[in-house]
C-alpha cells in the first residue's frame, strides 16, 4: 500500500491537545483549525470536534466528529474510528 505524503505540523496539534487537557476550548480549536487549514487530519477533526463540544457547538461538533470517524477509517485506524463511533452514538 502507498502512502501519501505528510503534511509536516508546526507543533499546533501539541497545543491543542495541551489547552484540551487543560480546558482551554478557545485555544484548544485555534490550534486544531490551524492545523486544519495546512492537511486535513482525522486527529486535528478529532481534537476540533472535542474543543467545539465544550464550546457548547454540538452541531458543528458532531460534524467535525463524523469527519474525523470517516478519516480514521480511511487511514485503517479502526481503534480511533471505533472510538469516536462509540462518541457519535450517544
């Protein structure tokens, strides 16, 4: 199987997992849109769904959510996708 290449990251995947774990929703989607504007990331959907939740958009959350479960499977991360599946269903 071929592989695309990689968009490198400027680290906004860190700081936004970083302001995730220390309830900075603000920071947190800032870092995961702009890691979003460079490649589209099933981790950066994830992350963006995660920070939108608590912002209180579940709409655009559940969107970026879905995203994130369609990219997962796409890259056969089927732990990842089964995950946020799990989140979807509720």
């Amino acid at each position: 199987m071929t592989r695309e290449p990689v968009a490198v990251s400027d680290g906004s995947l860190a700081r936004g997992h970083e302001a995730l774990a220390a309830g900075e929703w603000e920071a947190a989607r800032a870092a995961f849109e702009q890691e979003l504007a460079r490649a589209d990331s099933a981790e950066a959907l994830d992350g963006l769904g995660r920070a939108l939740w608590w912002l209180r958009e579940e709409r655009e959350a559940v969107v970026a959510r879905e995203r994130a479960y369609a990219a997962f499977r796409r890259e056969g991360d089927r732990a990842r996708a089964a995950r946020v599946a799990l989140w979807l269903s509720r």
